[in-house]
C-alpha cells in the first residue's frame, strides 16, 4: 500500500485525462445536462454538499416536529404512529442522507486538492455513487405518502418490529437503504483508488493531510461494514417477503441475531460519521495555531488501530439484551480499551494551541466548539461503557444526549467548519464573518440548550423514543424543544452566509488563511474546474 | 518482524514517535502492518475473552 | 486575589454540582435495592471522574486559548512531539479505567446471580401492556395503563401519575428475592423500573433472567424502554412491593379468585354474561389495534366491524384469537387468556358494533375443542 516510491505520474495523468474526455473534451456540458453528466470531482464534491444540505434541513424539519410534540406532556400535534415515523426519519436522513454524503463531498473536493491529483481516480464511478443517492432518498421519503406510512421503528430498525410488524412501505425502505449502501461502497473505493494512486510525485502517505488519512481509514471501514448491512437488510427482505425466519422466534429464528448484525455494522458507522471530523479538526487547529500538529505519528497510528478494533466493541449497545456474563465482561473491557486512545487524542489537539498564535476565525471557532463538546459527549460515552450502569442508562434519553453530543456538534460542527475553512477555496470569496459568527454563538448556545438538558431527564427516567411523557420529565423537555427551535432557526443563518458567499464578500488570495500550508492553498481561489493538470511540485513538511 | 509488532503495539496504545514512524514508512509496504494488526487483534480479543472468563469465575 | 477568586468559583461550581447530583428528578434515583446503590455509586464515581478530567483538560485548553492569543502578540513556538508526555496522558485514563472495571465486573457478577430465589414471576411483554404470571401460583393477570385517554388528548387534567400508572400493578414481597423471567409475545419490549435498577429486554421466543430484592416496601414506576411500536408510551411498569405477610394473604386471595374462575369454564354462560365480560377483555387487549369501535386501522389491523367473512366462519375466528395468525401483529391467546376470557371475546366480537350474529360461543366449546391439547 505505501510504497515509498513516488507514483508513476505518466500513467495515472492519461487515465484521468481520458475521463475529462469522456465528458466532452474539458468542455463541460451546459444547462442542467452539465450536473447531471458531470464527472469533474469539484462539481460533485458540490453536488454532494448540497444535496447532504438539503437532507439537514429535512431531517432538521423532522426532529422539530418531534420537538414540537415533546414540548409539552399530553399529545397535541401528531399522534404516535406519525411520531415514530418522524423519529425514525429523522435518523435515518441525518445519518445516511446528511453527515455520511457531506463527508463524501468534502472528500471529493478536497482530497484530490490536498494530494495533487487533477480528479478522483474513477470520476465516472464518482459521477454514478452521486446520482444514486437522490434515487435512494426520494424513494424513502416517498414512504412517508404510502399506505401504512413511512417506516416506524427507529433507525436501528430492530427485528421483528421491522419485519413482521413493520408497515408495507419497509420493502421500498429495504431498498433505499440498498442504494445509499452501493453509493457509499462505490464512494469509498473511489476515495481508496485516489489516494493511493494520485499523490503529487514525492508525497509519501505520511506527507498526507490528517483529513486525507482519516478518509483513507475510513473508507476501508465503509467497505468492510457496509456488506454487513446489505446483508442484514436482505435477510428482513426475505423475512418480509419471502417467508423466511432468520429474525421471527416463531418460525426457529432470532431477533437478537438482527442486533448483533446491525450492530456490527453500526458501530464501525460511527467511527465511519467521525473519523473524517478528526481529520478536519487535525487540518484546522494547526492553521488557527500557526504550530504543527502535536503527535501527527500517533494520531495515525491510533486512528488506523482504532479502525481494527472498532470491531469487536459492537454489543455494548446491547447490554440489556440478555448476554451471557462473560460477552457483558468483555464488550466493557473492549469498551473501555478503544475509549481511551480515542479521548486522549483531545490533548493532543489542546497541546497543539498550548505555545500557539491563536486567532478566531469562523472555522477555528468551530473547530474549538467541536474538541470541547464532542469531549463531553465522550465523557457520558465513558459512563455508558460501564456496563451495570448502562442497565440505567440503556436506551433513555442520557443516551439521546450522549450520542447528539458526539454527532451535532461532533461531525455537524467539523462539517461546519470544513466548509467554512474551505469556503474561500471553493467561491473565491470569505464567508460573511459577522454572520459566521452570529451562526457561531447562536449554534452553541442552541445545541447545548438542546441536548444538555436530555441528561437530566434519562438519568431521571424519561425513555427515548416516547411520544408522551410523565409530568417530571416536562421542565426538560420544555427547554430542549426551544433549544432545538433555537439550533434549528439559526441553521438558516448558515445558508445565507453560504449563498452570500457565493455570490460574493471579500476577495480571497489562494492562501486564504494564514497558516494554511497544505496543498490545496497553492491553486488559486476559487479553484479552477481543472487544477493539478500538470502534478505540483512538492516539498515535503517535515513533519 | 519485531519492530512491525512493536509499531502495531503502538499503535493500539495511540501514542508513536515520529522517529520510530519515518522508519516504518521507510520499509515502503503496508501489507506486514495490517498482518500483523489483524493479528494482534486476534490476540487481544482472546486475552480480553481469558480475562473475562476468568472475573466471571 | 485572583487565586481566591478561582477558589470562590470553583466552590461554587463544586456545590452546583453536587446539589444537582443529589437532588432529586435530576439524577440517576439511588433506589431501593442493593444492586441499584451499587449501581448509582458506579454512577457517581465515573461521573466524578469525568468532572476532574473536564476541568483539568478544559482548563489547559482556555488558559491556551486565552494567554496564546495572536491578538496579544503570541509568537508560535515549534513542538509537536513529546512521546513521554502523550504515555502519561494515555496511561493516567487507562489506569482509571481498570480500577472502574474491578468493581463494575463485582457489580455485574451480583446482578447475574439469579439463585436461590424465593418467588418466580414470568414477565411477558405484549402490544401494549405487561402480563405477570407468579410461577407455580396459578395467579397471571395482565396490567394495562390507567390513565385515561382524555388525560391524553388533553381533554382532561393530568393526574400526579400521569402515564405511570396501571389498573394492576406486580405485587412483590419486599425483602425476598424474586426472579423475573422476561419475554415477550409480539416485539421485543424492555422492562424497567428505575428505583429497582432493573432493565431488561423482553425478546419473543427466548426467555431472560433477572432478579430482585426490594428493600423498602412503596410503590415504584417505570416504562417500556424498547420501541414497541405505536404505545411504547403507555406501557408503564408499576411494583409495589408489600411487607411479605401481606404478599402472602394477597397471593392466597389471588389463587382463590383463579380457582372460582376456572368453575366458571363448566357451566353455561348467558349471552348478556358472556357479552357483559367480553367487553371488558375487549377494552383491555384488543381495543388498541382494532379500536374501541371495532373499526381496526386497515391495513395492519383489520376492522372487526362488519368483516363478513370473520362473521361467516366461526372456526375461523376461534382460531384467529386461539392461535394467532403467524407473519402478522395478530397474537396466539392460548396461553394469555382464559377460556371464559377468549370465549366471551368472541362472542362479544361477533354480536357488537351491529355485527348481531346470535352467537354464543361458551368456554367449555374453546376448553375443550381448542385448547384441550
């Protein structure tokens, strides 16, 4: 894999010449033929970006109008079959149609920018895993008109209330679900095949970019856990459909057997939602600081172990199932093992700004947000490892705050701050800074309100995935239904700070932030359709 | 082969020296690492399973 | 000056969280079993260790953030390696956490111990509610939420146990060691009562083991806590737990009341009687998929109402209620009901809401032709 020889340039610069090709001689196509057949890694980074936008803010919609019917106790707005679709929706959106393909598309426009390459090594496949996913996501979206309504049992989907009980529209989700696993499959090897391929001459692997590698390591766990998936899902299918019992007790088959295959799917996903946010938090601290990144060598090395033993952690989500004592033992022990190089990576980043030159600016902002939040949602993921308090913890809301804490303002946040950091990159132009950091302040102060309070009211006994709750748990949740409001209103403040962006604000040289140093800060800004045509030439950081 | 178990030792630790990592990178091939990380995995796994079967006693 | 000040806050930090570990509806309840102490001192450590760690870390990272600031002049020094420093940091947590791991495996050891028990209660989840069976008593019943759809819909004032209560709640003897063994009919539900420190799925086909001993007689509550589909809501748990003489005299009433039941199978039952009782069954199992008015909600749950050919073939019907119809919602009664139960379900199915066929099945019909192997 690492070969310490530079890439043989000549080869790999036809191969990506003959995709450009393929399109239309460098010319792209006009209208909208020219997104739908277009093969250049920056317009389908962009793709991907929107795209993932569009499902943030429908999967935001969701989780108010879950909010909403939480507000108060009593149930006012929506009845609980239509609750549990939005519950479930939501999940689903925000994990599979928002955070995976932003991540994707931050890949596709940056990897190639960060390594030197002119595309993406396969930008047909590039152009095909896009286009995939709007298919997946109107079909699950349109569950929400059929008959029996969208599908109602959580993202995890546990059998058999997602096969024998579950409503008609599972098939079409079963589905779905097919198309976003291919799509990422393919994304994936896309994302391997670059950069392993593609480096600019002289860049060894450990030349690369901390969001570069972290891709890397997660794109191989993409590969091994999504067929996992595709698995799972199918057994559901032919249990639905086809009269088989892999999960249904009645006809010899075992619903726990569902958890373990999720499970060893989903918690792979995890790393899978977070890794690439290391990688940008590792990218934007440095830059913020003007001082390299402390333990560069440990943070790919923990990041790459981290990968291996992500697992065999997977039934400490299922603690209360009924495992034997000795399987309880020793998914808290793997529990515990993985959990601590994954926190101390948080000092590393602190002794990175420790001695440094720090300045604010709308990425650093969110960048710091993320080590200081996403820091305490691995605290309550600590107290959740210990197994016999996990039977108070198990599926309350502690868990609801713990896992929001690690994905809002974890990757959402990273996102967040990839796009601002990246933005003068991309437009041209820098984000809006008084609104970034309106957008900013009003995002913390709108995800704390939200999510924090969700501890108190699990610790106090309050079930996740309720429509309706006793009167203790009120105050609670009155708060964290304006938080969310709060969260989610100023996420409009994103999108317009984003849309002016494009359209204009200052002008940004092509090192648009001081310390950058990376390579994708030596191309002009905006980039150009086609940059790296001739592969730059480059000096190894001694890192 | 011991400094590769030494390396992937590390690295299932989190912490690496930068020396140490420009030495390995100097070897040129991956395929020895993930051998031997899988490996070691392995092993963990089935001290971890010895350990536990040993507290349920 | 500055020193006292950071005392000053820090204690005041210090009591607001301890006031708030401590008070009450904002914490983990510290319960009233051995297991559940055990249980919320875990808590308390780990969340205590979590507290230092916090301050510790957050603390560096401000004091960078505030004294490295470019806008103060800061020049960026050249580190980025200090294999010593990033051991420690690395061993310090993992050593916390091996001493986490020694009493939490105790912990667990105790919580797995299901000898020796006293008393063998079968829990099984159904859509939506819980069915208790003492094992080897001859007592089961079924024990439904009881608070009152208006309360729901808002339409009326909330009660103090809003949700947390049920027409019957599990009797336990305080003080002696019960096993419960948890299943379930349909779905896979959760069964928890937070002041028992007890929480554990209930999966159909398979049976799981836990136990308790109730320290404290008192009434304790708790929910579902596995989506169950659309009520997951309104499953609540209720125990109470009474002095063990009084558990004794209310099992001995409970098994007397069972056996006059059990008379009631050989006799023959009036239409009105059969039609009276069917009801009652009828609000408290059927009702939530086929409604009160027997309208179902199609296509999951079929209307009753009207369904000709539900009403044209008897047999069929029996059957349906008796054995349950697999690859669908629709359960097996056979072990959940009683035959005076199931027979005047059914007949109540078939002469309300205008389906007026006449009939009358009687329990000795279902006892002896549906139930008799």
């Amino acid at each position: 894999m690492a070969s310490h020889l530079p890439p043989k340039p000549s080869v790999q610069y036809e191969h990506a010449a003959e995709g450009g090709a393929a399109a239309g001689a460098h010319a792209p196509a006009r209208g909208p033929l020219r997104w739908l057949l277009t093969t250049n890694h920056k317009e389908i980074g962009t793709l991907y970006l929107v795209f993932s936008l569009c499902m943030f803010f429908i999967g935001g919609i969701f989780a108010l109008v879950v909010r909403a019917e939480l507000f108060q106790p009593g149930l006012q707005l929506v009845q609980p079959e239509f609750f549990n679709q939005m519950t479930t929706m939501h999940g689903l959106i925000m994990v599979f149609g928002a955070v995976m393909p932003a991540f994707v598309g931050l890949a596709n426009w940056m990897v190639p920018l960060q390594i030197g390459a002119p595309d993406m090594a396969l930008p047909r496949l590039n152009n095909f895993s896009f286009w995939l996913l709007p298919v997946a996501f109107t079909i699950l979206l349109a569950t929400l008109v059929m008959p029996g309504g969208a599908p109602n049992f959580g993202w995890t989907f546990y059998a058999p209330l997602s096969t024998t009980y579950a409503p008609p529209s599972t098939t079409f989700f079963i589905f779905s679900l097919h198309l976003a696993g291919i799509s990422s499959i393919l994304g994936a090897i896309n994302i391997i095949a670059t950069i392993l391929n593609l480096r600019a001459p002289g860049m060894r692997m450990m030349d690369m970019p901390l969001f570069v590698w972290t891709w890397l390591i997660t794109a191989f766990l993409l590969i091994a856990v999504m067929p996992v998936l595709a698995g799972v899902i199918t057994m559901m299918l032919l249990d639905i459909n086809f009269g088989t019992s892999f999960f249904n007790a009645a006809g010899g088959g075992d619903p726990v057997l569902f958890q373990h295959l999720f499970w060893f799917f989903g918690h792979p996903e995890v790393y899978i939602m977070i890794l690439p946010a290391f990688g940008i938090v590792s990218v934007i601290i440095p830059t913020f600081a003007r001082k390299r990144l402390f333990g560069y060598a440990s943070m790919v090395y923990a990041t790459a172990s981290i990968a291996i033993l992500s697992f065999v952690v997977w039934a400490h989500h299922m603690f209360v199932v009924g495992l034997p004592l000795v399987a309880e033992l020793f998914f808290m022990y793997t529990t515990m093992l993985i959990a601590v190089p994954t926190g101390v990576k948080v000092f590393n980043w602190i002794t990175t700004l420790f001695r440094g030159s720090i300045s604010f600016e709308p990425p650093m902002l969110f960048a710091l947000a993320f080590v200081v939040l996403f820091t305490i949602g691995g605290f309550s993921g600590l107290m959740l490892a210990i197994s016999p308090a996990d039977f108070q913890y198990h599926d309350t809301y502690f868990v609801v705050a713990h896992f929001h804490y690690v994905l809002v303002p974890g990757a959402v946040f990273a996102i967040m701050a990839g796009v601002y950091y990246w933005l003068p990159k991309w437009t041209g132009h820098y984000p809006h800074e008084r609104l970034a950091q309106w957008h900013f302040w009003l995002s913390v102060i709108g995800v704390n309100l939200t999510f924090f309070p969700m501890h108190f009211a699990g610790l106090a006994g309050m079930p996740r995935r309720i429509p309706d709750y006793a009167l203790q748990f009120a105050d609670f949740n009155l708060v964290t239904s304006l938080g969310g409001f709060l969260f989610g209103a100023s996420q409009l403040l994103f999108l317009v700070v984003v849309v002016r962006c494009v359209r204009g604000g200052e002008k940004a040289p092509a090192r648009a932030w001081e310390g950058a140093e990376d390579l994708e800060w030596s191309v002009p800004s905006p980039a150009p359709l086609h940059t790296f045509e001739t592969p730059p030439d480059f000096q190894p950081q001694q890192h | 082969m011991w400094q590769i178990i030494k390396s992937v030792l590390a690295a299932f630790f989190g912490v690496q020296k930068e020396a140490r990592r420009r030495e390995d990178f100097e070897k040129g091939r991956a395929a020895p690492f993930i051998i031997v990380g899988v490996l070691m995995a392995i092993v963990l796994v089935i001290l971890v399973v010895l350990v536990a079967t040993l507290a349920a006693g | 000056m500055r020193k006292r000040l950071l005392w000053t806050a820090g204690g005041f930090a210090f009591a607001g969280l301890s006031g708030l570990a401590s008070a009450d509806g904002w914490n983990m309840p510290v319960g009233v079993t051995d297991v559940s102490r055990e249980i919320h001192s875990l808590h308390m450590i780990i969340f205590w260790i979590c507290v230092v760690i916090g301050v510790v870390v957050f603390g560096a990272m401000f004091y960078s953030l505030f004294r490295y600031r470019r806008s103060q002049g800061a020049e960026a020094s050249n580190f980025h390696e200090h294999t010593t420093v990033e051991v420690i940091w690395t061993v310090i947590p993992l050593l916390i956490l091996v001493g986490m791991a020694v009493p939490a495996t105790a912990t667990l050891k105790s919580m797995y111990d299901t000898t020796e028990a006293d008393l063998d209660v079968m829990v099984t989840g159904q859509q939506w509610r819980w069915r208790y069976e003492y094992l080897g008593e001859d007592v089961a019943f079924t024990s439904n939420l009881a608070t009152s759809r208006e309360q729901i819909a808002g339409e009326a004032a909330k009660g103090e146990d809003y949700l947390l209560e049920v027409d019957e709640p599990l009797v336990l003897p305080a003080g002696r060691k019960v096993r419960l063994l948890l299943t379930s009919d349909d779905v896979i539900h959760s069964w928890w009562v937070p002041d028992l420190a007890v929480k554990q799925d209930a999966v159909p086909g398979f049976v799981n083991e836990n136990w308790v001993r109730i320290n404290e007689p008192g009434i304790y509550r708790g929910q579902c806590a596995e989506l169950c589909g659309r009520d997951h809501a309104f499953m609540p748990v209720v125990v109470q737990a009474v002095e063990p003489e009084r558990f004794d005299a209310w099992l001995a009433q409970r098994k007397e009341a069972a056996a006059q039941e059990a008379l009631g199978v050989d006799r023959d039952w009036s239409l009105e009687a059969l039609m009276e009782r069917g009801e009652r069954v009828y609000g408290t199992i059927c009702a939530s998929c086929h409604q009160p008015d027997g309208s179902g909600s199609p296509p999951a749950f079929p209307a009753l109402a009207g369904n000709q050919a539900l009403l044209d073939e008897r047999d069929r019907h029996i059957d349906t209620v008796v054995n349950g119809v697999s690859g669908t919602a629709m359960p097996a009664f056979r072990s959940t009901l009683n035959p005076v139960e199931i027979a005047a379900v059914i007949t109540y199915e078939r002469n309300a809401w205008g389906n007026d066929t006449g009939d009358a099945v009687q329990p000795s019909t279902i006892a002896d032709e549906w139930l008799a192997d």
